[in-house]
C-alpha cells in the first residue's frame, strides 16, 4: 500500500489564490494524499474558498480537512497541523503558491531509497504563476547527514524551502506522535531553514536533491519576504544555523560560520544600496551591528577555500573600508550580490 502523504497548507488572506493551490495539489500523480489546510484567522473568503473546492472535490480520494484558528503567524499555523497529520511522509505547501503534477510523486520515490529527507527544485514566478527567464541551475546530489546535508544546504547555498521537500514522520515526532521539531514562531527571517537545519541534525540517513523544479514559488507585492528587518533581528534569526553548525562533531566544520558572514554582508549592502548617507552610516544602531557581527567569523571567512576572492575582496572593502563599500554597494551592489 502507497504511504500517506501529509501536506500541511497554511493559509491567510488567501481568497483570491488558494483554490488555484489546492487545485494543484488535487492534480497530483501520487493520490494518496491528505492535505490539511489551516485557515490563519482570514478576514476575507479563505474559509469559504477552501469549504466550496472541498465539497466540489469530496469524491475524489484525496482527503481535504479544513481547520480555522485564530491569526498567529505561519509558523504557528503549520505547526498547529504537524500536530493533526497521520502521515507516513510530511510536506508544506504555501497557499498563494502552486506545485507539479508530479512534485510529490517523485519525491516519495527518493524517500522510499532510504532517504531521510528528499527535496526538488524551486521555479521563481511572477504572481500569476509564469515562470521567471533565469532560474538557479540545479543537479542531483545525495549527502550524508548530519555534516555532508548541513555543508550542502548552508554553503552551497541551494534554495531551500519546506515546501520543495518531504520529511519523515519519525524523525519530526516523539515516542507520542506529537512533534518534537516545531517551525519557529517568533523569528522574522529564515524560519524555514532554521526548522530544516534542525530536522537534518536529527537524521543519520541521506538528503537528496533531485534536479526537478517541483514547487511554484509566485512572489506577489506585499509578501513577508520583501519586509526590511533590522540588523538585531536578523542576528536572532540566524542563531539557528550557527546552533545546528556548532553541534556538528568536528572543528574543520564552518559552514555555518561562512554562511553567517555572507548573510551579514549581504544585507549591510543591500541596506546600503537602498538608504542615503545619513539613513545609513557608522552612527546607526544597524550599521554598528552589522560590522560587529562581520568580524565575528572575518578570519574564518577570508581564510576558507570555497569563498569566491570576489566575495572575499567585497569582505575585505566592508570592513577595512565601509565608506568605499558603500559607494561600491551603490554602483556595484546588485551585480557583487
């Protein structure tokens, strides 16, 4: 018998593009599927969106079960349906975004190997789901984990999102079958990640990436990821990944430290890039914390043989010479980032 596939669907404000989600879904190859959709506190039509496509598609085998919370944020939205799921694998899937026919199918066949997490592509669209000209190139690798997953997916930059992966049950829940691994509520940026890092510190077996664009990613305005964040919250959101770095057993491990700086540098030039000289200087609360937390893992970063020398010179600029980085940030910032 095929193994029950989870997808958990958090949803809020979504009227207008969560029928066209779930629609995708219900066109999967792989059948055996329950999507559990949980309604954020919508304000809108969500909830009477999702109640009309449920009952249009009640004959169809795949289950469809509607749950309505008070508003709290997507991270407490999926984690309310961790705690609802039965499946043998778990997925997520974004209300205002779209998958492959053959996404899940596809990734239940790389888990069946063996591995511990099996994950495809991302394909960037414009809102009304057309794919971008350029996309990130992308080949089949399988990495063992914890240390061979936690260096591919912090340094080799991949994009990585929950919702291109699946997961296994056993390694989310405890002896219970409650979750054990939570997405995080109350971090601004990279809550996907932090909640990937973690699943992958807790498994033994393999991570692959399959060389698939599967997930639908559409980027509208007023999207959580086009929200500035200040430079403190983005040092609280990625202690997450020096954590799963620094529990890695073995000191020639900085994949995470590399990260970090990258990371830091790049939103000082984006900061830079689109403030003038007196929105963004050395007597700004961000601008300090910025070059702080760059010095952190300096040495680390220009002494590692995987970074770029452009990047390492970009490094070098910042530091030794911000008001030239920011004049750099200006002329070259969009080209070096």
């Amino acid at each position: 018998m095929e193994e029950l596939v989870s997808i958990i669907i958090p949803a809020y404000q979504e009227e207008k593009r969560i029928e066209r989600c779930l629609q995708s879904i219900v066109a999967s190859t792989y059948r055996n599927l329950e999507l559990i959709v949980v309604n954020d506190g919508s304000t809108d039509n969500t909830e009477k969106v999702i109640k009309d496509f449920k009952e249009r598609n009640k004959a169809k085998s795949i289950s469809i079960n509607l749950h309505t919370i008070s508003n709290g944020g997507a991270g407490r939205a999926r984690n309310y349906g961790l705690c609802l799921t039965k499946g043998d694998y778990i997925g997520f899937v974004d209300a205002d975004d779209m998958i492959h026919p053959q996404m899940i199918e596809k990734l239940v066949h790389g888990m069946r190997k063996g591995n511990d997490l099996s994950l495809c592509g991302l394909l960037f669209c414009n809102e009304e789901g057309k794919p971008k000209i350029r996309q990130s190139c992308l080949r089949r690798q399988r990495k063992q984990c914890p240390r061979q997953a936690l260096e591919l997916a912090m340094w080799a930059q991949i994009q990585m999102s929950l919702c291109t992966m699946l997961f296994r049950r056993e390694i989310i829940m405890d002896a219970g079958g409650k979750p054990a691994l939570l997405c995080p509520e109350d971090i601004v940026a990279f809550e996907d990640f932090a909640f990937i890092l973690e699943y992958i510190s807790r498994c033994s077996g393999f991570m692959e990436v399959f060389p698939f664009y599967g997930y639908f990613y559409c980027k509208r305005k007023g999207s959580t990821t086009g929200i500035s964040r200040t430079a403190k919250e983005l040092c609280y959101a990625l202690q997450p990944v020096l954590d799963a770095g620094d529990r890695v057993d073995d000191a020639n491990f900085v994949a995470h430290k590399l990260l970090y700086v990258f990371l830091m540098m790049e939103f000082w030039y984006k900061e830079a890039l689109k403030s003038s000289r007196h929105e963004f200087s050395p007597q700004c609360e961000d601008w300090r914390v910025y070059m702080r937390e760059l010095e952190r893992y300096a040495d680390v970063y220009m002494n590692a043989s995987s970074v770029a020398l452009y990047k390492k010179l970009a490094m070098w600029v910042v530091r030794k010479h911000p008001e030239m980085g920011w004049f750099l940030a200006k002329t070259a910032g969009r080209l070096v980032f």
